[in-house]
C-alpha cells in the first residue's frame, strides 16, 4: 500500500524557515516523481513544486519561486521542501503527492504569525 | 499559466440526485485532467484520470468526460457519502493548476 507521511510543521514568524519533509513506502519511491500542493486555510488546493524521479527537473509555482527549495534522498525514500523567507500567506496544509497526484499524504499545518 | 473554472461553485442535492460539475480550461489541455474529491480535515482523492477513466476502487456512479477545454465530472446517483467538495486539476502544463472547487451539499 502506498504511504506518504509529511512531518515537519509548525509555527514560524514571518521570515523564518521550515523544512518539510515527506516519508514514502510501499512504492519504489526512486521511480515516481513527487509534487508538494497547499491549501490555505478555508481555501482551495494550490500546486507548489515538482521534482523529477532522478531530481533533474524542478518547477515551482510563482508564489514560492525563489524562496523554497524542493529535493529528494531516494536512499531514504524521502521528499523535502525547504521553506525560508515565509510570509503569513503560506500559511497552509501542505501536502505530498506522487506522480500524477495519484497518493497523498495527510498533510501537515504550517503557520505563519507573528 | 493555465487556469481552470468550475461551476457550479456550490450546489445542494439530495441523495438520489443526478449531479454534474463542469469544468473548463483557458486553452486546450487534451484529456489531462484528474477529478479530486475532498471531505473536511482529509487529503483530496482522485476519482477520475485522464479526464474520464475511473480510480480504482471508486465507485462506478462517478463518471468524467471531455476533451480540450471542457469537462464534466457526473454522480448519477448522489450517496450520502458523496457530500464534499469537487476540484479538477490540468496537469497538462506547469504549473498545474485547480479548478476553485464545487461544494456539494444537503437540500
């Protein structure tokens, strides 16, 4: 059965960092490329980031462009999002999902205030 | 970047009900697109791939069609279970976009 468990949230003051990360079982994880996606509270789903099985491709979403940084260990069947620079507007669930956003994790809260 | 409509964006039923949920794209996606259902508190679920193949385990009163810039998502027969909210998603270009979203809710 395909797993995908995100960790990693919190709460940050505007400025600061966060690095997600996003634990895979139950699939050759080096095989399927991943998307991070976050829904704000209340609000609808907005597509964040993908990478490439081999991490060769990246795209990211114009809100984060520039301020987070998505990777992968395949070794560790594990996808990362690092956040830095957070702004009280991504603010969210933020979720992993693989190829296709077949499977997805159950999310986790990230908040930021002041 | 690509964007996606839905409508209605909220609509009320009751348990038998036929619904339809239209979704339409700025420009021509071909058939990439994914139908998500998601309750309160839970990650979304696809339905439908490829804009009318059914998921897998999902019951078969759900149903997708479309090609191009139109889609529509069709519950022949609304269940209890089925009170959510609807998204489509293109995944024909990045950065993928979703629909709003189509509340679905008790008459």
């Amino acid at each position: 059965e395909v797993q995908l468990v995100e960790s990693g949230g919190g709460l940050v003051k505007p400025g600061g960092s966060l690095r997600l990360s996003c634990a895979a079982s139950g699939f050759t994880f080096s095989s399927y490329s991943m998307n991070w996606v976050r829904q704000a509270p209340g609000k609808g789903l907005e597509w964040v980031s993908y990478i490439s099985s081999s991490s060769s491709s990246i795209y990211y979403s114009d809100s984060v462009k520039g301020r987070f940084t998505i990777s992968r260990d395949n070794a560790k069947n594990s996808l990362y999002l690092q956040m830095n620079s957070l702004r009280v507007e991504d603010t969210a669930v933020y979720y992993c999902a693989r190829k296709g956003l077949t499977n997805w994790g159950q999310g986790t809260l990230v908040t930021v205030s002041s | 970047d690509i964007q996606m409509t839905q409508s209605p964006s909220s609509l009320s039923a009751s348990v038998g009900d036929r619904v339809t949920i239209t979704c339409r794209a700025s420009q021509g996606i071909t058939n990439d697109l994914g139908w998500y259902q998601q309750k309160p508190g839970k990650a979304p679920k696809r339905l439908i791939y490829a804009a009318s193949n059914l998921q897998s385990g999902v019951p078969s009163r759900f149903s997708g069609s479309g090609s191009g810039t139109e889609f529509t998502l069709t519950i022949s027969s609304l269940q209890p279970e089925d009170f959510a909210t609807y998204y489509c998603l293109q995944h024909n270009t990045y950065p993928l976009t979703f629909g709003p979203g189509t509340k679905v809710d008790f008459k």
